[in-house]
C-alpha cells in the first residue's frame, strides 16, 4: 500500500460518525437548544461533548509534514446535531476536536455531515449528502478543507436461487 500523500483524508462510513457521538460507551453529554429549520424541516438542536477517555474519533496525523511519530489518537470533541422533529431522523451532525495534545501535529479539526432523505426506487432513505472536515496544521497555520457531495443514490437488488442435485450430499 503506497503512502497517502499530505493533506486532509476522513475515512469511515457514516452510521460509525453516528456511533461516535451517540453510543452510550461515548458517555457524551447533551444540552437542548432550539428548534429550527434545516432544509426545510423543523429539527430540534443539541449541542454534546465527549471527553478524551470515552472518545471514539481517531485522529491520524502520519501524513502531515514534519508531525512526529504521533500517528493517530482519540481526541475529546464536542459538537452539534441537528434532529428532524417529525421523524427523529438526524439530518445534521458537527463535531470538532477539544483538547489536543501539545505534541500534536493539528491545531484543530472539525467535520459537518449533512443527512436528507433520498428517495430510492420510491422509498425515503435519510443518506448523507454532503461532508466537510476541515483540519489545521500547528506548525504552520495551514488548513486544509475537504468537501463531498453525495447523489445519484441508486438501488441494487439481486436475486439468487440455490439448487441441488438430487444425487449429491447436502
């Protein structure tokens, strides 16, 4: 495997970005804000925080310029999520990193994920449709932002039949 060249890379699939916050093993706490609209649907706001013992968000910082041997760590964040009030489907989540060691390469990192219901082969799936994260070198104040728009969703269904010779051993 060829190394990863510098700059900014999220990994992962988006229902462990949900784990992360609201796990119960992440011992996060939330406060209620406001209602308010996101894309048009009235979605009740909780900001939350994870500490560092309970974190879950691993940060890797192997492929920045001159970072040391510090290759990834679990990080405290602490964050927004938006839910849809009508569903408790959630349509947005924000988390950024609190806390991060001195010996870290990154100054700071945060991600968005924005989530909407998509229709599929006329069912509503609540996706992802667009991801940013954005994290800042330290030694040099750089920041990098990396953005992803999601579409085209499309259904794949296969149907399978097994058969058996009447002679054979099942």
């Amino acid at each position: 495997m060829s190394a990863l060249p510098p700059g900014v890379w999220s990994t992962g699939e988006f229902a462990s970005e949900l784990v992360t916050v609201l796990a119960p093993e992440r011992n996060a706490t939330f406060k209620a804000g406001r209602t308010e609209s996101v894309r048009n649907r009235q979605a009740k706001r909780y900001s939350f925080s994870v500490d560092q013992r309970h974190s879950a968000w691993i940060l890797t910082t192997k492929n920045i310029p001159g970072s040391s041997d510090l290759s990834g760590f679990a990080c405290a964040y602490q964050g927004t999520i938006w839910i849809d009030v009508v569903t408790g489907k959630i349509l947005r989540i924000e988390m950024s990193a609190k806390d991060l060691p001195i010996r870290s390469p990154l100054l700071g990192a945060l991600s968005q994920t924005d989530y909407d219901f998509v229709d599929i082969d006329g069912t509503q799936y609540v996706l992802p449709t667009r991801t940013e994260t954005i994290s800042c070198e330290r030694r040099t104040g750089v920041c990098f932002r990396n953005e992803s728009e999601f579409h085209g969703y499309k259904k794949f269904q296969v149907n399978s039949e097994m058969t058996f010779d009447p002679g054979s051993p099942r």
